[in-house]
C-alpha cells in the first residue's frame, strides 16, 4: 500500500498558552495578559492507505478547547506540522455565540506565520443564540514544508469553543495547481 500522508507533530518551540487556547505574541501582549510558556507534545500520526485521500483529526493537536470568550485575536494556532505536496482542505467546527458583525478568518500559513498559503473569510454569522458553524479551507502545497500552521482568528466578539479540527489530503498526482 502506498503512503498518502504522514503527517507528524514534533515541538521544538515554546508555545504560549492562555486558558487553554493557543494565542500568537502580539494577542497576549494587546491583552495584557502574562503568557504562561508550556511546552507539549503529541504522537506522531501515520496514514498507510489505498485510498486517494485520507483525513486526519488533528483536534489534540491544539490544547484542550475550554468554553471561553475571544476578542479580536487569534484564537487558535499551530501546530507546525509538516506537510507534503498535495491538496488539502482544512475544516474547522465552532460552537458558540457571536456578537453582531462578527467574522472568522481561517488561514494556512508557514515560515512562523510569515507566508500565506490560503485565507477565507466566514461573516453573516447568526448572533445571540448558540450555534454550530463549520469553515472550510481548500488549499494546496507545492513544495514540502516544515511547520504549517492553521490559524483561527475572531473579529467581533465570539463566546464558545472549537469542536474539531480536521484536515483532508488529496494526492494530486504532478496536477498544475496554484493557491488562489
């Protein structure tokens, strides 16, 4: 059987982590918050199929998603994984509530968040009941990386938790593909 994906997550780096989501420096700092630096691990995850495709739950990658309320910042980073040519599709799960005017913005950077492989922006958001919503995020590698990261970030006000973070691999088999 062929290898489709081999995803891993190794930490090398020190994470910073404020009741229990990941936040980037510059959203501690704008809080005022102290970050408390952790470090964490998690087993490495092989996927050995026939199959085209194959999905990986990488939720544990992320610490634990404790109901909290987020403003204005990223709520979720990482994990810095590396990933290998192909096509991906990345799906977040949320449930909570949104202030009005409330937006998400999903993006797949690499280089510590320097470089953009993909962003998508999610609004008209229903507010003030709990829902669950779900943003997908379609994006394509054409050279190996080393520490891909999916960030979640929150413009407005949003009460809640991230359920479930999956990402999709397709090979794509040399296909001509660019990230639009």
């Amino acid at each position: 059987m062929p290898i489709v994906a081999i995803p891993t997550w190794t930490m090398t780096e020190k994470l910073l982590v404020i009741q229990d989501l990941l936040l980037d420096n510059s959203s501690l700092y704008s809080l005022g918050l102290k970050p408390q630096i952790t470090h964490f691990t998690s087993k490495a995850h092989q996927f050995i199929t026939s199959n085209p495709s194959a999905v990986m739950d990488i939720t544990d990658k992320y610490p634990p998603f404790e109901k909290s309320s987020w403003e204005d910042h990223y709520m979720m980073t990482g994990p810095y994984m590396p990933l290998g040519k192909g096509a991906y599709c990345v799906k977040v799960s949320l449930r909570g509530c949104f202030s009005p005017l409330a937006e998400l913005n999903l993006d797949i950077a690499f280089n510590k968040g320097q470089n953009l492989l993909a962003l998508k922006s999610h609004s008209n958001l229903q507010q003030d009941k709990e829902i669950t919503c779900a943003i997908e995020l379609p994006f394509y590698v054409l050279d190996d990386l080393r520490d891909v990261e999916i960030r979640l970030r929150v413009k407005g006000r949003f009460t809640g938790r991230v359920e479930q973070v999956q990402l999709l691999y397709h090979d794509f088999k040399g296909a001509h593909l660019s990230n639009i």
